[in-house]
C-alpha cells in the first residue's frame, strides 16, 4: 500500500515491475481484425508512472487550450465482438487524425454489485456482468484499438474502467465494500497483465475509475470501497464524479453530500485527493459554472489544510449524451467538452495555489 505523506504522489504506476503479482486474466476469445496490420513490435511496455505522458507521446499543450475531447461511453454489453469494434472505431480516429493522439477513454461498466458471492457490476439495462466479463470486454476494446491505429505506433489511449459508489436501491445486492474495491484493482492489474503480454502496452493501457458521487452513498461505504482499491492496486484511480452540495462562491460554508449522504470536508478530501491512488477527472455538467467552483474550491481546501492542490487528471462532461436522451435537466447540464474544460481551467489556474495544465478532456455518451 502506498504512503499518503507529504509530498505527494504516489509511484501508482510500478506498472509492469509488478505486474506479476496482480490478477492473471484469461485471454479473450479472438475477434476477427477489422483490418489487416503488422504483428506487434516486441518492444512495448506500460509507462512506469502515470504522471508522465507515455514515452512515445510527442504531444506539449498550449496553456489555456484545451486538450482534443475523447468519447467516453456507458456501456449496456460486455460482447467482446461489440467492444472491439468500439475500440476499432477509436483506433480509426487516432489512425486519421493529424499527428500523435493522447486520449482518455472511461468505460462506464454500472454500479457494484454482489449475487450468490459473484462480484461484479449492475451493467445499464441489465443485470450482473462479472469482472472476468469486464476485463475481457476491454481487453477486447484495447486490442481493438491496437490493430486499428495501423501505421500510427505513437498515439495511446488510457481506458478508465468505470464503476460507481450509487446504492440507492436494490442494496441487498449492492457491493460498495472493500472486498469489491480490492477486486476492481485486481482485475485492474490483471487486464494490464495481459496488454503487456498482448504487446499492445505501449499504446493502450488501463486504470481504475469510479464515478463517486457524494448524494449516492454514505462517505464511510465508498472509503471502504476505495481502501479496497488502495490494497491491491498498481494502477491509478480516476474519480469522475461530483460534489453536490460543497462549497461554491454563492454559498461559501455550504455542507457536502445531500440527506442522509453527509460528508464532511476531509471526507470529500480523502475521496478526490487523499486516497493514494486517487486522481479526479469532475464531472463540470454546469453551464452556470457552479460544478467548476466547487472542485476549484475543494482544490483550495486541499492547498490549505494539506499543503498541496487538487491535480485534476482531465475533465468530463455529458453533451453528447444529452443529444442522446430527453432529459429535462440536460437544459442546465449540458456544457461542451471545451466549456466545461474552460471553466475549470480559469479557475485553477486564475490562482497560484491550484495553477496547473489539465491534461485530458472527455465527453461520455451512450
């Protein structure tokens, strides 16, 4: 388990030093390529530290443009044809956009879920889908995109594999636990295991990521799930959630979380920041700015109280699938991946305290 002592970060990704150790995940069945490429050079691997770009990525952002959007997706199928064909089509896109891509991509798997001891999600429209399941659907989606970028050997894609912290109803299957979290960061390693074996490594590679909203489940149950993760994890875990309720600028003492889901501060701090292997990508939905205030000020909170800023991974927002569904509140919530982006970034970097470039921007849909 990883130190949380100042300074901060964490070497969350040892990656394949210790690979070995981590959950070994049975191959997927093969999927027919899209399209005919070379086998994969032998000389690939996973970057030591997720900190840092991938060796190969050539990419220096403009401070104050945004990042290209990546789509991201909610997922009703684990159908390994279906996840290739997904991953083809991402791998196409970098393939025929000009110079080399850097992309996060979240795979939005549904909520934690337990029956007859199976662990594993409550996939969108349906029921459990196992985390032998899961790990084969994005193997199937990473190879996928390997085959389909063809001649671009640079371009890479991290694919945030998505749960959540939601117990509103069913709970007697519900799994925010620490026996859950621990599992999601094994299948986590063992779907790195098998890009490294795979040779795919050097343009695909995975982390951990739970959409952890404060108004969906009790501070105490989600900090187990995540000291779950932090048992077992080798990798990363991207938090795209939000903070409904924190402090903005029209309510600057604002308490977090709504009834009976109170959270204190340091609760909030520990899930955004505090957990080891923790990093946000906020959900910043608002167009009246208000998602992007309360993250800048969770941010100033951390700065205060801890020593050091929020670094905010990237930023999600939700217009496409506001395109997608008739949703009454998509007439508030629905910023462009730029907008969104916008606003966080001018309030992060507006003060010297949280001032950084924030590296990935992605858009979900359905």
């Amino acid at each position: 388990m990883k130190q949380s002592t100042q300074p901060r970060r964490k070497q969350a990704w040892l990656g394949f030093l210790l690979l070995a150790a981590g959950l070994c995940v049975t191959q997927l069945v093969q999927a027919a390529p899209l399209q005919q490429t070379p086998t994969p050079p032998p000389q690939q691997y996973l970057p030591l530290i997720l900190n840092q770009p991938p060796s190969k990525v050539t990419i220096t952002p403009v401070p104050g443009e945004p990042p290209t959007a990546s789509i991201s997706r909610y997922l009703s199928t684990v159908n390994t044809t279906t996840l290739y064909n997904l991953g083809c089509t991402y791998g196409t896109k970098d393939l025929q956009a000009a110079g080399t891509q850097d992309s996060l991509v979240f795979l939005y798997f549904g909520r934690p879920r337990i029956e007859n001891g199976i662990l594993g999600t409550k996939i969108y429209g349906g029921g459990l889908v196992t985390m032998q399941q899961i790990a084969e659907a994005v193997q199937a989606f990473g190879k996928g995109y390997y085959f389909c970028t063809g001649a671009d050997l640079l371009s890479h894609v991290t694919i945030g594999i998505g749960t959540s912290n939601y117990a509103y109803e069913d709970c007697d299957n519900c799994a925010v636990t620490y026996d859950h979290g621990r599992a999601w960061a094994q299948m986590v390693n063992g779907v790195n295991t098998w890009l490294v074996n795979s040779r795919y490594s050097g343009q695909v590679s995975a982390v951990g990521a739970s959409d952890i909203e404060l108004s969906w489940n009790y501070p105490t149950d989600t900090i187990a799930w995540m000291n779950g993760y932090d048992s077992a994890n080798n990798f990363e875990l991207l938090n795209f959630g939000a903070l409904p309720g924190c402090p903005r600028f029209s309510a600057p003492g604002a308490t977090c979380g709504s009834y009976p889901y109170i959270w204190s501060y340091e609760q909030v701090w520990f899930a955004i920041w505090g957990s080891p292997p923790v990093y946000p990508v906020p959900e910043i939905y608002a167009n009246s700015g208000v998602n992007a205030e309360q993250w800048y000020l969770m941010s100033v909170y951390a700065y205060d109280h801890h020593g050091q800023a929020v670094e905010f991974r990237g930023v999600m927002t939700q217009y496409g699938a506001c395109q997608q569904v008739d949703d009454p509140s998509c007439e508030y919530l629905d910023n462009t991946p730029e907008q969104g982006w916008q606003q966080l970034s001018d309030l992060v970097n507006g003060n010297a305290k949280t001032r950084h470039y924030i590296r990935y921007l992605t858009d979900i849909r359905w």
